[in-house]
C-alpha cells in the first residue's frame, strides 16, 4: 500500500492510482485475497481498475481494502 495515490469510484468500477511501478502488485494483493466484494482488477503502470460485484457500495470496497491492506487507513485521498 506504500504506493496508493487515491481511489476514484464509477458506478461498478474503482480506479485505484498508484505511484509508478506499484500497480501490479497491489493489484495481485487484491486478487489473491479472493473477496466477494471484487470481481477483479486490470493493472497497468501507476493505475488499477478495480471491478466491484453487484451491489457492493463504495463503503464495502474501501473497508475491504482497508481490511487487506491495513496501511490504507493511514494514506491521504482513501
């Protein structure tokens, strides 16, 4: 999570921005976690598409987010 930048929301769609280079695996944190809340995540360099199940809220994603990566709590634009 050192690499989070900020978390933006549309509809069923998260797009998670991240320092260069660290998109991959944080992305691959999220996947390996296998939470209902997220279908899956597309990486590139410095952003994640995160696609959230139906139904779930912003609230869900970002307490599940927190829950994988505890340091999020801490960062500036989560």
């Amino acid at each position: 999570a050192d690499g989070f930048r900020d978390l933006r929301f549309s509809g069923n769609l998260a797009v998670m921005r991240t320092q260069p280079g660290y998109a991959s695996s944080i992305a691959a944190v999220i996947d390996k976690s296998e939470t209902w809340e997220i279908l899956g995540t597309i990486a590139g360099d410095d952003t994640i598409l995160v696609i959230l199940s139906e139904g779930t809220t912003r609230e869900q994603l970002t307490t599940r987010l927190v829950k994988i990566m505890p340091y999020l709590k801490t960062r500036e634009g989560f």
